[in-house]
C-alpha cells in the first residue's frame, strides 16, 4: 500500500509500505476514505524529530470502511463505516472507565513513562504505524472505531478522530460560564472549531487571536471577536486590548491551542533547532530531559487570563526543562487544565451537533483536499500557513 513516511526534518514522503495485517484477535483492518493532516503532525515535521525513525508512517485523523475484523471484535462487522480515535484504548480498564482513555493502562507505553499508545506519532508514543496510508491497523478495536451512517460526506464525521473530542476538551476544560467569555489562542483547526464549540456551549463573548488574515476572517464570519497580532507592538497591547472588553479583568478563561512552536521566543526555537540536528543516538535522550518549549502563547494566556480564571491547554507541549512563571500563576489563583483529548469520553455528547443543520459546520471545515500522493505539498503548505490552509484532508 502507499503511505506517508517520515524520513527527517521537513522531509515526508510516499511510499509502498507493506499492507497491514490482523495480529491480534482485537485487532480491525480499515481502508481509508478520508484521513487528516494535523498540526500536531506538524511537531514531528520540525520540533520533535529526536522521537521520529525514518520510515515512520504519519497520520491519526482517519475515518474508513472495515476490511477485516479480529476474532476479539464482536460489534464491527466488514462494510462498517467507522471514524478511528487517535488513541488506542481498550476501553475497560481503570482509566478508561474513568473518562481518560488517553491514559490507558492496557495501552500505556511503560518503556516511555508515557500514556496510551497514538497512532503516527513517535516513539514516545508506541510508534504505532498511522493513518495517512491506504490501509490502517487498529489496535483495540473492539473499543475505539466509532461507527456513523452511510450517506453523508466523511466530512461530517471525519473530525471526530481528534478535531472535534479536542477542541470540545479544550472548552470543557476552560469551564467557561454560562454567558461567560473565552479568548483563543491560535485560530488554526483546533483553535477555530474550539471558538465553534464555545459558542453552541453557551459562551456569552468568544475572542480570537491569530496573525494570519485569513484564519482571523474565517473566524470573524461567525461572530468570533478577532484580535490581528501584528496590530500590537508586544504581548502587554494584545492583552490591554482585549480586557478592555471585558471591564478590566480579562476573560473568564483562554484556550491555548498553539502550544510548542508559538511565534516568538528565540532562544527557545534555537535549542529546538539545535537539538534536531544533534546526531540520532544524542538529540532523544537530550531532548528527553532537557527540552524546552516556546512559552509565548502559555505566557500570555497566563497574563490575559482574569484573576481565578481558567486556563485550558490543547496545543501540544513537549518540554522537560521549561520555566513557569509560579508566582504569577499563584497569585492570580489560575486554575490549569491540558492533555490529550479523550475521545470516546466526548464522541456521544458531540454527534448529536453533526446534524443536517451543521450548527458546528464541519461540512466546510476544510480549506484543502488533496490525494495522498500530494503529502509531501501539503505539508509544506500547511507548514508555512500558505493559500488559507486551515484544514487539510487526504483521500488515498
């Protein structure tokens, strides 16, 4: 089959790759219909290379057509149209049943000290062959396939692999009031459904914040209050700017959907620079221990956020030696919330919004659609934040 290998640094490409094979009796066989390009992919195209093995095959966003079940499966059946999670659970152990499938204890990656194994994403992470191929392996998949209707576009459904359960944690997690306000940082996929997700959650004020113009005017059509970054000399104008739309306090909560690879901070992308071009067997355990992260975005969520506020990360962190402003963070009495979403902890309270009426409008979502083949395009593209692209979708 063909699929999207890493092979280095800004390096993806297509290859013929072996076709996947049931292994375990939980295990299903899936051919891809639709699968995305995520900017958590994005990481491991620059910043988290030390975790990455070349041949590494990409992607975690797939929705398909069950080719083949385990004997362990009861409930799927070969025809079954299915969206797959982006974490392997299996669904009946302690964490599971706790609501936090992305701290599996069947699935854990013990050897990493990590939590439940994710497709195409690292070593750290069970280096799991992904999704962006034409044939996926699913692991636990008498738990983790989410079947949906024939019909409808894969659009309506294809983002509850990770868009969605994300974007919807990030809004759980910032426990914003009835009526209450939220900013967004970053207005890329996550940042732009999650504004989607306050606003049908009952969000009175939704504020975000993005530099590139066409992300803001996206969001602007529907009803987002935007703030263009490059309008303000430095962080203290933006947050000025949009407390004074919120009688001085600032908003009740911020939704950090940037995460590592934040504009600014020099000296922070100059290590993760460096630390990519160290050599294989030095740049993993370096960066397992002495990582840092560009801290822009957490910082300014930090100073924008009002006293006893929420502050929800969903952007992707990934360092080990980051400094936190404590005092701040204690004084204000903030209140943190972060990690993966759960995905089948959200999926039953989000179909019901994947109606005809579309309030959450995912039949638009996304900006670019394009054959596999055209991988290597699309993410440079989406990379560089080039021709609008917002939201990218293969089909192999």
């Amino acid at each position: 089959m063909r699929a999207v290998t890493w092979q280095g640094k800004r390096d993806v490409r297509v290859e013929n790759v072996p076709d996947p094979k049931i292994q375990e009796p939980t295990d299903a066989i899936i051919r891809i219909t639709s699968t995305g390009l995520c900017g958590s992919d994005l990481h491991l195209y620059e910043v988290l290379t030390p975790f990455m093995t070349p041949g590494d095959i990409l992607g975690h966003e797939p929705m398909g057509i069950v080719e083949e079940v385990g004997a362990g499966v009861p409930d799927l059946q070969v025809g079954d149209r299915v969206v797959v999670p982006f974490q392997i659970a299996c669904g009946n152990c302690w964490m599971c049943l706790t609501g936090l499938p992305t701290q599996c204890e069947t699935t854990q990656v013990h050897g990493e000290g990590m939590g439940a194994a994710l497709f195409g994403y690292t070593r750290l992470y069970g280096s799991v062959p992904g999704a962006q191929a034409e044939y996926l392996r699913v692991p636990q998949a008498q738990y983790g396939p989410i079947k949906v209707p024939e019909g409808p576009s894969d659009d309506r459904f294809v983002y509850l692999s990770d868009v969605l359960p994300t974007a919807w944690q990030a809004v759980a997690y910032a426990d914003v009031p009835q009526g209450g306000s939220v900013a967004v940082l970053g207005l890329g996929p996550i940042g732009d459904m999650a504004c989607r997700v306050a606003q049908v959650r009952g969000a009175g004020r939704v504020f975000g914040v993005d530099l590139v113009p066409e992300r803001l005017r996206r969001a602007r059509s529907r009803g987002v209050e935007t703030f263009d970054l490059r309008s303000f000399d430095d962080e203290k104008e933006l947050v000025a700017a949009i407390r004074d739309q919120t009688d001085g306090r600032g908003p009740d909560a911020v939704i950090d959907a940037v995460g590592t690879e934040a504009h600014g901070g020099a000296a922070a992308k100059l290590a993760q620079t460096a630390s990519s071009m160290l050599p294989r067997k030095i740049s993993g355990p370096f960066a397992e221990r002495f990582s840092v992260d560009r801290l822009s975005a957490l910082h300014t969520a930090i100073e924008l956020v009002r006293r006893g506020g929420t502050i929800s990360l969903s952007g992707v962190y990934g360092g080990m030696a980051d400094p936190m402003p404590m005092l701040t963070l204690f004084d204000k009495q903030i209140q943190m919330r972060m990690g993966q979403a759960n995905v089948r902890r959200w999926s039953d309270d989000i179909i019901p919004y994947l109606t005809d009426e579309d309030p959450l409008g995912v039949d638009d979502f996304a900006t670019h659609r394009v054959s596999l083949s055209e991988a290597p395009h699309a993410y440079e593209m989406f990379q560089r934040k080039q021709d609008g692209a917002v939201k990218v979708l293969m089909q192999p």
